[in-house]
C-alpha cells in the first residue's frame, strides 16, 4: 500500500458511511461535507501522526508564524479536496452535476 493511500481509503469511508447515495443535494452541501471528511481524517490519530505531526514540526523548526501555519492547513485541505475528487470518480460526478445547477441558476 502506498503512504498515501490510508487518506483517500479514511475519506472514502468516511463519506460512505455518513452518506451512501449521494453526499450533498447542492453544491455548497457537497463542498462542505467533502471538507468534514478532509477534516475528520486529519483530527484522526493516523491523520495526526503521518501528516500534520510531520508538517506542525517542520513548521515549527522553520519558525513559521501562527497566521502562516493556519494558511498551511487551508492549503493541506485544499490539496486534499481536489486530489479525493480526484481519487473517487463518482465524487466528481457529483460534484459536475452540482455546478452544473449552479450554473443554470445563474442563467
């Protein structure tokens, strides 16, 4: 198994779990439950310990400032976010499907 597997396999069934037809019925919904799951794994010990233990002390043998630290973390989640669609096609099915309402709202 590779180092990064664990995440999309945690994620993944977080989501599973916690949803198994459809994750959101809109698109803020979908943004927001897929960056519970990204959040979830990463408050959980292994999520701890194989990343944000790691980065947190490179952060902190870097003197990196509190607010730089916190900027960071939103680009770890960001990262994560897209790489997961990525990772789980019918994710982003779901997710093409939600902007694909927004946008027709807008019109």
């Amino acid at each position: 198994m590779q180092d990064r597997d664990w995440i999309f396999e945690d994620l993944n069934r977080e989501l599973v779990n916690r949803f198994p037809f459809a994750v959101a019925t809109s698109y803020d919904q979908f943004v927001d439950r897929i960056l519970s799951a990204v959040q979830q794994v990463l408050n959980s010990p292994v999520g701890q310990e194989e990343l944000i233990g790691p980065l947190r002390q490179h952060a902190i043998e870097s003197n990196m400032s509190e607010e730089e630290w916190q900027a960071r973390k939103v680009n770890i989640m960001s990262v994560l976010f897209f790489v997961f669609l990525d990772e789980v096609p019918m994710l982003k099915h779901e997710m093409a499907l939600h902007l694909y309402r927004e946008l027709r709202k807008e019109n």
